[in-house]
C-alpha cells in the first residue's frame, strides 16, 4: 500500500493498451501490463477548498480576466496535511490512453490550447510554455499547485512547470507536487535563462543602487552586481521585479528579468547575459489529463516513483532491474518519506532506523517495451509503491 497523503496516485496500469494503439509489439504490452496487477488507488479524506483571488469564479471552472490577460488566482487549503497518512481505496477501473497522435514535444499552433504556468506575465515559465506550444493562450498562476490544479479542474489543458536547473539543481517542491496530483508527463523542453538588467527610461546604470530579482536569479548573477556595486533585493520573481520597477517608477532600483519583461513592462535593457555562468538551463516538464500514448518508433523517457520495502539499502538491487534489462537510467531524486521519517530496523526500534525514501528516477524506455514492464514488474516486487508519473519523447 503506497504511504501518501493527497491526491490520485495513478500507477503502472495507466498505461493499458486501447485498441487505437497501433504498434507491432502491442500484444506484449497489453499482456505484460495485465499480468503486472498494478492497481489505481486515491486519498479518500482529502478535501480541497478554492478560492480565487481576482474574483467569485466557483471551483476554479474558468480564468478570470485582468488587465494583464488570463491571471488564474487559486489559492489551495486542504484539511489534511501533506505528510499525514491515511487509509486508500483501491479503484479497479482505469482512464484509457488518449489515441490523440502525439504532437506536445514539437509545440502545437492550436490557439485554442490554454497552457497554465506558475508567475505573471513576462516569467520564464510563461516564456518555457510559448516555446513548447507556440500560440497557445497561458494562463498565470501564482502558485505551483494552482498550475496543477488549473490542469486538473481544467481551467487549462496543458501545465508547464520547471522541474531542474543546471545551475540551482532539482526543484524539490514540484517533485512533491508531481506525486500529490494526478496529471501525467507527456513531454518536457530545455530552456535557456538570460538574465538582464532593466530599469526605467533615463535610469543609467551609474543611477541604480538596489537590484529586485528572484533569489535564485540573484544568487545566478552574484557575482556580476557585486562588480557593478549593487545590492540584491529578493521579490516573488523575476517579472514581479520588472513590474513593480515599472509601476512604481523606480529610479534607484533596477530589475534581473528577461527581455521579454522589458519590453511587456516598458523597461531599457541596462545589460545583457549578466548571469555569473552562461549556461544556465532550465527543463521545464509539460502536464496533462491524460497520459500520453507510449511508442517503440522513438526514443522514450520513463519517469516513476517508487519507495522500497527494505529502505535504501534495497537501493542497489532495485537499479539492478534496469541494469539487466539494459535499461540506461537517466537520472535519480531521492526525498525524504514524510509520513513515515525513518524506517525500523531489524528490532523495529525506530529510534535506531535510518530514513526512508521516495526515489524519483528517469529511465531511457518507453512504456510500449516488453522489457520496460519486465524492469517494472521485479521493481514492484522490492517496493511498497511505485507509480508511473509518464513515458514520453527524449528531447
């Protein structure tokens, strides 16, 4: 039985065939995913409230309009912490896979697609989602879980959310967010960052005495303002900065933010590129409903989550599975397992335990393979839990 709080726990039998699946191995998918006996199980207690911030729209059933466009305002309260645990239902029926052609890894020109992503307009999440569906319509978010929830209640069809950083590394709170909801990864994109220097019209750098950006921003540019003799001020992020520098009409203040802020918010571009590394990417990982139809024709990535019954001493023989099924793994997370800290050693005194898991790992495979579901059904049988959180395109 899986140890979480809140949400849908979608898990391997997700990825069941449907009949509009057209693949040269689907017999052994269909029969592998059956024998696997994984089953659908979801948080009976959890109880969520919405309220919006920008207006009375009743349980977040469509965006508000402002002056800056779509801004979803969905401020989540849950009577039941995230690391409480609780008894689960199993459910015996599952969603069935979309037979909608896969076209997300490419972007889609649909204007009709409504894209949320966490931050106001002119944030580089909103740039990530215009990049991997161009003319889609976005939908701002000011929270990571009301991007998800947008998806879920769908006020949006797509979510687009950062989920590493090649230079502040994995964002944490999304993984946890990945597995408190029930949406599906079908696709992700790299992003390069490029931080600029903004300020109001006939502001000179020799003016400025104070710089607002993202803490992560400014501790990406540390080193450039510390030259230019300036002081970091941490805000929400990076186009908050750039508002508030424009709304208020700064003159001593200046703002790290893109180009594409700049110009949305009024400001001059100070100095380019001013990031201590230039190679600052961030992938960004695209949400949906529904999982996305796995293929054999194509590179894929698998992403799970699993936790194991002996702990972190299991470790070795758990990505031992992929080892002999010559399965290249991609990438590892480990995080702390909430409501259950420590696991019990030999005595069961907990007091002499060591900490339990989550792992969060990405497997070069697709669902579609025979030799996926047979890495996943030995996986299974060390682990008190595993789910697939998606199998999409490699980029």
């Amino acid at each position: 039985m899986a140890l979480f709080s809140g949400g849908y726990l979608f898990v391997l039998s997700n990825y069941r065939q449907t009949t509009s699946f057209k693949n040269p191995h689907s017999h052994l998918y269909s029969k592998h995913l059956r024998s696997l006996n994984l089953d659908f199980a979801f948080h009976q207690k959890a109880r969520i409230s919405n309220t919006i911030e920008s207006g009375n729209t009743k349980n977040c059933a469509a965006p508000v309009a402002d002056m800056n466009g779509f801004q979803l305002r969905c401020h989540l309260q849950s009577d039941l912490p995230h690391d409480t645990v609780s008894k689960y239902q199993v459910l015996h029926t599952t969603p069935s896979l979309s037979s909608t052609p896969f076209s997300d890894s490419g972007g889609c020109n649909e204007p009709s697609l409504r894209v949320a992503h966490q931050g106001i307009r002119g944030a580089y999440s909103e740039l990530a989602a215009e990049k991997a569906y161009p003319n889609c319509e976005t939908i701002a978010c000011q929270h990571f879980h009301s991007t998800f929830q947008a998806v879920a209640r769908r006020v949006a069809d797509r979510a687009v959310i950062p989920i590493e950083n090649s230079l502040g590394g994995s964002i944490h709170g999304n993984y946890d967010l990945l597995l408190r909801h029930s949406l599906h990864i079908i696709g992700e994109i790299r992003f390069a960052v490029s931080h600029c220097l903004l300020a109001n019209n006939g502001v000179d750098l020799h003016d400025l005495k104070t710089v607002l950006s993202h803490p992560q921003a400014l501790a990406q540019c540390e080193k450039s303002l510390t030259k230019l003799g300036l002081e970091g001020e941490a805000v929400a992020s990076t186009a908050v900065a750039a508002k508030k520098v424009a709304a208020e009409k700064l003159r001593d203040t200046g703002a790290l933010a893109s180009s594409s802020a700049a110009l949305l918010y009024g400001l001059n571009i100070l100095a380019s590129n001013v990031q201590d590394d230039g190679n600052n990417v961030t992938r960004f990982l695209l949400l949906a409903r529904e999982p996305l139809t796995p293929a054999t024709d194509t590179p894929f990535k698998t992403s799970i989550v699993f936790t194991l019954k002996d702990g972190s001493s299991a470790l070795p023989d758990a990505l031992s599975v992929f080892i002999s099924n010559q399965i290249k793994l991609i990438k590892i997370e480990s995080r702390p397992l909430k409501n259950q800290p420590l696991h019990a050693s030999k005595n069961n005194s907990k007091s002499n335990g060591y900490f339990n898991y989550l792992f969060y790992a990405d497997v070069e495979a697709s669902m579609a393979d025979q030799t996926t579901q047979t890495a996943l059904k030995h996986l299974k049988e060390l682990s008190t839990f595993l789910r697939v959180l998606g199998s999409y395109p490699m980029v």
